[in-house]
C-alpha cells in the first residue's frame, strides 16, 4: 500500500518537530512540512518548503503537488508574541489559519471526502475573573471571552474550523476539524519561544544548565500543564478516533496544576543547588492570572479516551530528569 501524505505546517516548532519524530518513527506516512525555518529533524521529511502560510503561490503548489489526508496546521505567533505585535499576529494566526483551512476544503473537493486537519488552540481562550475562579475546573463551555490577541485568534479559528465541519461551503464540501485546547506543554528535548507558560521549561531548562533563573511570574501562579510524550498522545489518539464518537470538535486536556514554587521544589529533589528569584512582569502575570488553575478533561476522557500517562512527580522522574 502507498504511503499517504500529510501535510505539517509550523514544523520546526515544539510541537512539529516532536510530531515529525513520531511520525517518522512509524514509517507510515510521507510528511510534506512548511516552515519559515528548516526544522533540525529534516531528514525524517518526505519534503521541506521553506516559506510562510500567507504565501498564496506556495500554498497553491503544494495544493498542486500533493494529495493530503491529514493536516496538522501547527503554525502560529505565540501568547507573548502575539500580545508585542497584535497585527503580525492576526495575519498568522487568523489570515493564516484560514488559508490553511481553504487548502483543506480544495482537497476535500478534488478527493470527494473530508480531509482531517488537527488544529491547536490553547487555555489562553479562557478569561478568568477572581481567585476563586482559578480553584474550578474549567470545562469547554466556560469563561470563553479572552482578552488576549492570541486568546482572541484562537477561539476565532476554533469557530471557523467548526462551522467548516458542520456546515461545509456553498458546494457542500467539509473538513473534519479537531482540535485540542493545550495547557502548557514541557518538553525535555525542545526549546519554547513566545509562550507565556514558558516558565516551567525555562526553569527546567536553568537547572540542567546549572544555571539560576529569574522568574517573571509571582510564586503562587498555578496553570494546567502537561509534557510533550503526553501532547502527542493526546494528538494521535485524537485523530485517529472514529468520527461518529465525537461529539465536539474542541476538547481540553491536561495532566498536572502546580504552582510556580511547587515547580521549584520539584527541581530542587534533582538538582539541590537551582536557585530562583523572581523579576516580575507585569503584562505576563496578568496573562497567568486569567488563565484557569485547573481544567476539565472529561469529555475528552469520555469521547477518545483521553487521559495523561504523566504526572507531575512521574514527569520529573521518568521523562523530564530520567536520565540523571
């Protein structure tokens, strides 16, 4: 049988390049991947088109050379980013996301069939009011009236990718729209660039380096995460669900809720000498402080199975600091 093709945008990304070694793992799949920026696993690519989402010709030729049954539209400006240069943002984030989604209806009509495409949203959709907001969790249906410009983009692109799969175009054709409202995610093997949860990682990051690090969050913050093993589980598992067991097109997940000052005792146990400080910033609390504390995951539970192989002790000791 012929391999299949799929398409990855933002592949050099955290997420990209953990998919790209999953996928290339399994050796099923020919992964066409797009990209301002080659990724550093490019060898596991079928092929590499260096250019951005909003490049109409380029997106043209790939629609041209290529039959797709997946995409996994990765490509965005992060949280931090995003609130910097709002307009940059809306262009990659929204304009983009939408050409990606016309890319996926173009090859949902010349295959006659829905074309699966993955999209990743994030917590950053939720607004959070009080304190006593952050101790409830969070499900889909709640608090969705972010303030941030990412927060705003995502759940924008979430509704569109939606009404596409509902409703399909005036010629009937759809996509098969997924998508996961991701925590933070830690990596043990990636960098972050841009997030506003990239505390936790930078922290973990300090201490391999036998580094200090300054914290731009207070002690007390406390936001869902999960590690990466567990995002791209979360992915997969996702995608390969059969359509008629889901019900929603947008499921939370999540794994562990600590604070800041838990995360630091956590590293503490491996690596004794990690000293924190803090050097607060102002616009990023603020983003922390409207997030949810905790979230609520069972529906994805409940429609594909969903649940964390880690969590917040097994993460340190047998992903993030396994090999000390």
């Amino acid at each position: 049988m012929a391999k299949k093709f799929i398409l990855i945008t933002g592949a050099s990304g955290e997420i990209g390049e953990n998919l790209i070694n999953y996928f290339s793992s399994k050796g099923e799949k020919n992964i066409i991947a797009l990209d301002i920026n080659k990724p550093k696993n490019s060898n596991s690519i079928y092929k590499f088109y260096k250019g951005s989402i909003l490049d109409d010709q380029l997106l043209s030729k790939i629609n041209s050379l290529y039959v797709f049954d997946e995409i996994y539209h990765l490509a965005a400006i992060l949280s931090t980013k995003a609130e910097l240069n709002p307009k940059i943002a809306q262009e990659v984030n929204v304009e983009g996301s939408i050409k990606i989604f016309n890319l996926a209806l173009c090859q949902s009509k010349q295959q006659n069939k829905k074309i699966k495409i993955f999209f990743p949203s994030s917590i950053a959709v939720y607004n959070l009011k009080n304190n006593d907001e952050k101790k409830i969790p969070i499900s889909e249906n709640m608090l969705c009236n972010p303030h941030t410009v990412y927060g705003q983009n995502k759940l924008y692109c979430e509704n569109i990718g939606t009404a596409l799969d509902y409703y399909g175009n005036e010629n009937n054709i759809h996509i098969d729209f997924r998508c996961i409202r991701f925590p933070g995610i830690i990596s043990a093997n990636t960098t972050p660039s841009g997030g506003t949860s990239d505390y936790a990682p930078e922290m973990i990051k300090s201490a391999k380096q036998l580094k200090s690090y300054s914290c731009y969050v207070s002690n007390y913050c406390k936001i869902p995460f999960i590690v990466m093993p567990d995002a791209i589980d979360g992915i997969i598992k996702l995608m390969a669900c059969n359509k008629s067991k889901l019900i929603n097109n947008v499921y939370n997940i999540t794994s562990f809720s600590p604070t800041v000052s838990e995360f630091h005792n956590e590293i503490i146990l491996y690596y004794k000498n990690f000293i924190l400080t803090y050097n607060i910033n102002n616009q990023r609390q603020k983003i922390i402080d409207s997030w949810p504390g905790i979230l609520n995951d069972s529906i994805a539970n409940k429609q594909w199975g969903w649940k964390a192989k880690y969590n917040f002790k097994k993460s340190f000791s047998d992903y993030l600091f396994s090999k000390l």
